[in-house]
C-alpha cells in the first residue's frame, strides 16, 4: 500500500549505469522520474523504463494509459503535444499532435443561419464538436523518431491495462459529474463508462478491450492503424450517421508537425517551450521577460504578484489578437517574444495602478479547465514534457461503438464567431477563426527550464488558466521551491478579459487582497481550486532528481514527498 502511494506521486527507478548515454555538456541524473496525474499512467510509464526504454518510450506508454484510466482529460480521440529534448545531441522537438478542424468546416458552421448567433452547445457536445484527432499520430511520431523500444512494448502495459481493467477514481467521478448526462445521451458512451446509467463506485474495475484493440491495430500498422482501416471506417461513419461532417480524407491527410520549441531567455535561465499553436509558449514569453526588468526579489509580496497581474493582462491581451494556427496565419512569434518588445510593455504598466483591461484595446478568450499535463526525466538526461486534452471533460462525450475511446469537443477552441462572444460567453478573433484543416489555438504550455544549478520540466492541464500556472510555477522554482511546492502553489490568475484576479480559496491573506483592491484590482474567489500541475525537477551539482504532483486531486498522491519515493 505504501509503496502503491509512492507509486502515485513520482517514480524513480536507477538505470545501470552502463545504460546510460552521457550528454556532453549535461552530465546525467541519478535516477528517472515521472510525475503524471494518475499512478496507474505513471506506473505504465515506469514498467517501460525498467524494460529498456527510454523517456519518450515512457512519454509513449503514459501518454497512452492516461487517455485509458483519465478519459475526461485525454485520449485517442484526442490530441496534445510532445516537448521533447534528446540528451545525446541536445536536440529539442516539439510534436505538434493537435486536432485539425475537419475539410468540410467552415468559419461559420456553428452560427444559426436565421440569427447569425451561436447555435447553443454545438461545440461541446455531439458530433460537430469534434476535430480530427492527433493524439495517436504523436504517439506512432514520437515512438518511431526518438524511442528505443517497439511501440508494442511503449503501449503493452496499456493493452494489459485496457483488458484486465483499470481503476475508477475520485478526479474521474468528479469530472463525471458534470457530464453525466450527455455521457448518458450517447449510446457508446453510457455503455463504456456508466454503470446502470450512474457513476461508476470509486474503486470501480473498468474494462475496456476496444481500447486495447485500438492500440493493438496501432502497434501492429503504425499511423494507418488508426487512420485508414477499420478505425478510420468506424469513426467517419459514426460520426457522420450522428450528423458530423468527418470524412476518410480527413484521416488519411491527419499528420502530426515538428515543429521549432521556442527557446527564450528569463534572466539566468533558459526556457524551452511550446510556439504555437500554443499561445502558451508566447505567453510565458511576454510575461517572464516583461517581469525581468523589475528587481523581483527587492519588491513586497502585494507589489510581485501586481506586477505579475498586470504582465498578464499584456500576454493574455496580446494573444487574443495575435495568436492562431500558424500554418494558416502569420504569427508574429519573433516581435512578441523579442525582449525590446517586453521592455515597451513593461514601461506601460503603471507600478502603483492596475491598468483597466479596456484601455488596452483587444479581445480575448476563456477556455474551460480540462487536460492534463505530465513529466519525464530518464537516468540519461532525457526530457519529456507533455500536454495532452480532449478539451472539456470527457470531450464531447460520444464513444463511436467498437474503438474504446471518447471524441473531443476540440472545435470549441476556435473563435466561433470572432469578434463576439459565443454560446458561453467567450470572444476571440480572426486569428483563429475556423478553416478546414485548421488547428485551433491551445493553451497548453509544456515548458522545460533550465539553469546552472537544475532542470525542470513542468506543466499543467486547465484551459486559458495554464498560462498563468506555468508562469507562477516558473517563478517559484526561481525563488527556490521543491517540486511539490511548486506544483501546490496556490493560484492567482489574470486574463485581460474578464478584467479581475481570479484566485482559489485561501490564496491570498486578507491583508494580500486588500493591498491588491487598494492599487485598484478587482479579486474574484472562485469556488474551487484548479489545474494538475506535475513537475520533474533534476539537481544538477549531485544529479538527484524529484517528482511533484499537484496534491490538489488525492489521486495524484495528497502529500507525498520525494524522500519517500525513490524506487532504487
Ligand atoms: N483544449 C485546451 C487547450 O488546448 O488549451
């Protein structure tokens, strides 16, 4: 039980040493780790590294057992991206698996013809809701470039898994509860994860052996396992006889892009991280080169986190309007990121005064908190960090009959109507407008650190709010947090539009929040916490190496330290 509970957090497992690959300039850690939201992903994770692999085997095989055992967060249905840095040439790669907008949608496909306005819930739920999936392209992409076992091998612990049963647990029966009756709505769905139309028991054995299948077909025939064949047949006909507009051209043309990670400086630190069509990368970019102008440590806890406040407003602002798919519009990465440009920003933030979000003109967006997020580092010095979604808990809650996983609501990230708000309030612009083919902007942010003294890999799920997170994670590993710390810290997020501080329960003394009120911030206490941020951390003066999960779901191990995870 105890080790099970360790098992949870982190994993570490030490290599001999004849195992592994020196990188130059790097050295390597003493052991591997791997934060994941979920111990039964980790320890798919952790059964590759015992078998030979290496991290991105290990990013394989977690990658692919959280869309088994988290299907709210991510899945086959799904897409994500692979952040990845090889110790041995100190090649970094960024695998772009997002989701395409299918050939036959249009810009205004969700608009009511008659009204011009938002048709209520189409991009949520059902079958136009969902974009073609990436995930499994990044998983044959990323196993067949940069593994070093099979891909049978990355995935077998996952097919057990599929097939003997898989455990149901609290995030799970959470998450549930929110889409239980559309999951309930749809005949594959209620039959996959219901149990007589109810939530299942936590604790519950959940089978799924189309799942397995699915990864079988996946090992045995690479991308066209699932993207030509009986998958791809299964998905166009059950999606268009729901009323979807998905065709065998949109599989077999689905292909994952490397793209170059943007890779900036943050004062003595080197920030690896997603470009778009994240606009996280971006982001965290402005942001942590607009605060490097101030002398951080010398400035009061109410002044950092105005200061803090006020830089996102100038981020979130600026990729509202900049921000898309930049195989189809032209993303000025280089001027927003350049830090003459941060510096201009920063001379506008007024250091006594928060800014009103409407004398900065522009539009943004609100995504919904879903996802998730995991980090690997192996005992050679190999990176992973990965970020993967279905978009809204259990995406749009439609299992086609016979493939075991759940679609995405993925098309709800593009601006559906740009300029005004949608269905549920959000706005966005041109920039990410739908188009046939196109991706739609994410916010998922998985991001590697570096410095003299350590690594960190991080990231998190929770829609437009993983920015700030990796933002304030960045900034507490800098001032000295553990892992766990880091992945605790409690939240305070600011996103332009709306313009307020939204910050959990408890995350500010009374004292912190009236000195915040006081320089003209509005706070907003939101009712619940949010994000699942998992980070890997490597010490690089004695190679020792820890794993925090966030303690914020007791599924990911509430409290568990390092000290107690080790697994030599
Ligand atoms: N669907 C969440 C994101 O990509 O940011």
């Amino acid at each position: 039980m105890i080790r099970r509970v360790v098992l949870i957090l982190s994993l570490f497992i030490a290599l001999p040493l004849a195992a592994r690959e020196a990188t130059p300039e790097w050295g390597h850690p003493d052991s591997a780790a791997i934060a994941s939201a979920n111990a039964q992903a980790t320890d798919a994770g952790l059964e590759v590294l015992r078998r030979g692999g290496n991290a991105f085997d290990a990013a394989v095989a977690v990658s692919a057992a959280l869309g088994l055992v988290e299907p709210e967060s991510s899945g086959l249905g799904g897409g994500g991206f692979f952040l990845l840095r090889r110790a041995s040439d100190g090649k970094v790669i960024f695998v772009d698996g997002r989701e395409r907008a299918p050939l036959a949608a249009t810009r205004d496909m969700f608009l009511d013809p008659a009204t011009g306005e938002p048709k209520p819930l189409q991009t949520v739920d059902g079958p136009l809701a969902a974009a073609i999936p990436g995930l499994p392209a990044a998983l044959v992409h990323v196993s067949k470039n940069y593994g070093r076992v099979s891909l049978a091998d990355a995935l077998a612990p996952t097919i057990r898994m599929a097939e003997r049963g898989w455990r149901f647990g609290e995030k799970n029966a959470a998450m549930m509860g929110w889409r239980k009756a559309v999951l309930a709505a749809d005949a594959g769905s209620a039959a996959l994860f219901l149990k007589n139309g109810e939530t299942p028991e936590q604790g519950a054995r959940m089978r799924n052996p189309d799942y397995a299948r699915v990864l079988r077909l996946l090992a045995e025939k690479g991308h066209d396992g699932f993207y030509a064949g009986d998958i791809a047949t299964r998905l166009v006909e059950g999606v268009r006889a729901a009323g979807g507009i998905w065709t065998q051209e949109d599989l077999a043309a689905y292909r994952v892009v490397e793209r170059e990670p943007l890779v900036f400086r943050h004062g003595v630190r080197t920030v690896i991280t997603a470009p778009p069509p994240s606009s996280g990368g971006v982001a965290l970019a402005q942001t942590l080169q607009m605060l490097d102008g101030f002398d951080w440590s010398k400035q009061s806890e109410i002044q950092q986190l105005h200061l803090r406040i006020e830089a996102m407003r100038r981020a979130y602002r600026d990729r509202a309007i900049f921000l898309g798919d930049p195989d189809f519009v032209e993303v000025p990465v280089a001027l927003l990121t350049n830090p003459a440009y941060a510096a201009g920003l920063r001379a506008s933030i007024n250091p006594v005064r928060a800014t009103p979000s409407d004398m900065l003109p522009g539009i943004t967006k609100t995504e919904r908190p879903d996802t998730t997020h995991f980090s690997i580092i192996d005992a050679e010095g190999n990176l992973a960090a990965v970020t993967q979604t279905v978009n809204l808990p259990y995406g749009n809650a439609m299992v086609i009959p016979g493939t075991g996983f759940l679609l995405n609501n993925e098309m709800d990230d593009f601006s559906i109507k740009p300029g005004v708000p949608n269905a549920f309030g959000l706005v966005g612009d041109d920039a990410n407008a739908i188009e046939p083919g196109k991706r739609p902007l994410s916010s998922m942010t998985p991001t590697m650190v570096i410095d003299a003294d350590k690594i960190a890999v991080l990231g998190t799920p929770g829609g437009s709010r993983i920015i700030s997170m990796v933002i304030q994670g960045v900034l507490s590993l800098d001032s000295g947090a553990t892992a766990l710390q880091a992945a605790a810290q409690p939240r305070v997020h600011h996103q332009y539009l709306p313009d307020e501080v939204s910050i959990e329960p408890g995350a500010l003394s009374d004292e912190t929040r009236a000195g915040l009120e006081a320089l003209g911030h509005t706070i907003k206490v939101e009712p619940r916490t949010w994000g699942n941020m998992q980070v890997v951390l490597w010490h690089r003066a004695d190679g020792s190496i820890e794993a925090g999960a966030d303690p914020r779901w007791k599924n990911v191990g509430k409290g568990a330290t390092t000290e107690g995870s080790i697994f030599r």
